[in-house]
C-alpha cells in the first residue's frame, strides 16, 4: 500500500499515511487532530541501479543525431 505524506498546517507537523491510491486526495488529519492539512509532493524510490550509463570512450565525438557530430560540419 503507498505511503503519502502530509503536512498539518495548523501546527507545522510534517506526517505520513499508508493507504489506497483511490483515497490519496481525502481529506487527512494529522496526529494531533488537525484538519487543516495538506498532501506533499514525494519523490518516488524504486528499486535497482539509479546510476546514469557510462559516457562512451573518446570523449563524446560518437555517432547518432546532429550534435553527435553525424551531420555538423
């Protein structure tokens, strides 16, 4: 089940929720009972390499589009 956080805007306390992704923009009160709360943006951790591919060996003068020196002259 997704975690989504929230933030009260009541008392600055910054929480999280698990629940279905059909009830994600509900309404939420936060611990203390406040509700005037708002849904945060969060950024998503998924599994496996995060790494970028190696730049090909020679510097980047390798082929494919215009910029890869296929076609400026």
């Amino acid at each position: 089940m997704p975690r989504y956080e929230y933030r009260c805007r009541t008392c600055g306390d910054t929480f999280e929720l698990s629940r279905p992704m059909a009830e994600s923009s509900a309404p939420a009160d936060c611990p203390a009972g406040h509700a005037d709360t708002v849904k945060l943006l969060s950024t998503v951790a998924v599994g496996g390499s995060a790494s970028a591919p190696a730049p090909a060996a020679g510097g980047g003068g390798g082929g494919g589009g215009c910029c890869g020196g296929g076609c400026c002259g």
